[in-house]
C-alpha cells in the first residue's frame, strides 16, 4: 500500500509573534519542532504498515528549514520525504496551503492512503486535511484515533467524537485526520539516523507541479486576507445573573433594553 503523511514544522514555544503589517506569523527558523498531532499521525501510518506492506512517504509545504522535521519522520520510520517551497507558496491561507500540498502529492504519486494530523499548535484550523481530501478527490474521515482494521480494498478506523467512537470503513484511496491517542508516537531511532544520515530530501518547487497557474499559490491564491490583527479587548463592564434561572430571560430582556439593544 501506498501512504503519504502531511506534517508541518511548527513553533516549539506558544509565544509565536504575527506581523502586524502582513498579518502572518514570523517564522524564524529557531526553535521549531513537529506539529504533535503529526506525530501521531506518522504513528498510524507506521502501525498499517506493520500490518500491511508499504511504503509511507512524508511531505510538508514550508522553508527550506523545515527539511529537518522530514529527516525525523524517517528517523521514526517513514521510507522518504519531500519538502514543498517556493517563494511562489508564500503568504497562503488554508484553500492555497490545501491546494499547494494536492499538488505536491500528485507530484509524488499515486496513494491509497493520505494521513494528516487532526490541526496544528500554530494556524490551529484544523481544515487542511479536509480540503486536501476535497482536491484529492478522496473520501475522507476525521479525528481517527486507532485502526481497526487493514483490509485490501478498504481500511476501518475508529474516530474519536469526543463523547462518542464511530467505527467507520471507508474504501482506498481515503484521507484520515488523525487524533491523539494513547499510540504514543515512536522516537526517531538512533540506528536509522546513523543509517539514512545521507538520505537527501526531494525538493519540490513550483515549476515541478502540474498545475502552474500561479493564481491559485500563496497570497495570490488565497481567499482570506487578514485585514487586521489587534489584541480582545477586556470589558470589565459585566453583570452577574444570580437569581433564580428561571428568570434569566426577563433579567437578560430588562439589561438589552437598558442598554438600548432593544
Ligand atoms: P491545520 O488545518 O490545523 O492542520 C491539519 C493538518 O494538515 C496538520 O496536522 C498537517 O498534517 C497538515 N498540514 C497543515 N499544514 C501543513 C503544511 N504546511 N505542510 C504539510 N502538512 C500540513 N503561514 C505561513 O507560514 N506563512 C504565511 O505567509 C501565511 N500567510 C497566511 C495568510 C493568511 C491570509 C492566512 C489566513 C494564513 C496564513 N498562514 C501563513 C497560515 C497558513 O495558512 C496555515 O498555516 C496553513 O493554512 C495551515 O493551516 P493550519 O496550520 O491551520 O493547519
């Protein structure tokens, strides 16, 4: 079988700095780490090859920084990477990073299975991985958090609801995002990193991809322009409701109007 990961380097620290005039986040290369959600994701994607023979390929979008997060994803197992960048890509919101990281795929191959990780620690969307699904053109089934079963046509995977499991079977090729689960991830092994030390990364840039149409790439591709950053602001200006709940309607109607909402 074959099987692409998506991982994206994130900060490593949740003090992440925005340019105000740009509105994006400042990405300085220094301390950075895997995105933990695709941790866990490499671990699914390492568990139905154990069960079932395959190769796993990893891939993210980003700079040529993030090449590092590759290696580790075959340090922990995965047979190859490939690293996304191009200036072209910069600026991209979700629809355009979705669209660039179809494209990569296609470049890469053919795949019965993609595994994302549910969202990530710093764009926090948690909607690439569905969007992937819809340019892919491939079924898709979120917040899976342990495999069921590998059969030939199909996988079943139990996703985590919250207050609920569903098991689900849904035919290759799919796309699953995956949960936190108690899989926890396998560190990189010290033998494959002595082993694949020389193990080069497939840079894929822009004039690689099939589609080159560069309206749909980075800034220019991206439907969502942030038009200004600011911090909440606090208001202190709020009243408590402590008498029976069963008049809270007509307390919340007697503040509205004394305020002039209604
Ligand atoms: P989620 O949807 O939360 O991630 C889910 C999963 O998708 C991840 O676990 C991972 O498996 C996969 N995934 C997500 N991103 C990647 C990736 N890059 N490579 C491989 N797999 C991935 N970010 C910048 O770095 N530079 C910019 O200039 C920039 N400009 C932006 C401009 C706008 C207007 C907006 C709205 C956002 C911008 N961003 C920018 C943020 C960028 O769009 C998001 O980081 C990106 O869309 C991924 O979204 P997410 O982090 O919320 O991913």
């Amino acid at each position: 079988m074959k099987i692409c990961v998506c991982v994206k380097q994130v900060p490593a620290s949740s003090n992440v700095k925005i340019n105000p005039k740009t509105g994006t986040l400042v990405r300085d290369g220094n301390n950075t780490k895997m995105n933990p959600y695709d941790l866990y994701a490499i671990e699914l994607a390492l568990k139905v090859k154990e069960q079932q023979e395959s190769t796993v390929k990893a891939i993210t979008m980003g700079p040529p920084a993030a090449t590092e997060i590759l290696h580790e994803a075959i340090w922990m197992g995965c047979d190859d990477g490939y690293l996304l960048t191009d200036r072209k890509f910069a600026g991209a919101d979700v629809v355009a990073t979705a669209y660039t990281i179809s494209q990569g795929i296609k470049y890469m191959g053919k795949f019965d299975l993609v595994v994302c990780g549910k969202q990530t620690t710093d764009g926090d969307t948690a909607q690439v991985g569905a969007e992937l699904a819809h340019f892919l053109k491939m079924s898709y089934v979120c917040y899976v958090d342990q495999i069921i079963e590998v059969k030939e046509k199909s996988i079943v995977v139990r996703t985590n609801n919250d207050k609920t499991y569903d098991i689900v079977e849904v035919n290759f090729p799919c796309l699953i995002t995956v949960e936190k689960s108690n899989d926890t991830p396998r560190l990189p092994s010290y033998k494959r990193s002595v082993k694949y030390s020389d193990h080069q990364i497939h840079t894929v840039t822009f004039d690689k991809l099939f589609d080159t149409d560069e309206s749909k790439y980075g800034l220019k591709g991206s439907p969502t322009q942030v038009e200004r950053m600011f911090n909440p602001m606090k208001d202190d200006n709020k009243v408590m409701l402590n008498e029976e709940e069963s008049s809270y309607a007509n307390q919340i109607k007697e503040i509205l109007k004394d305020r002039k909402y209604i």
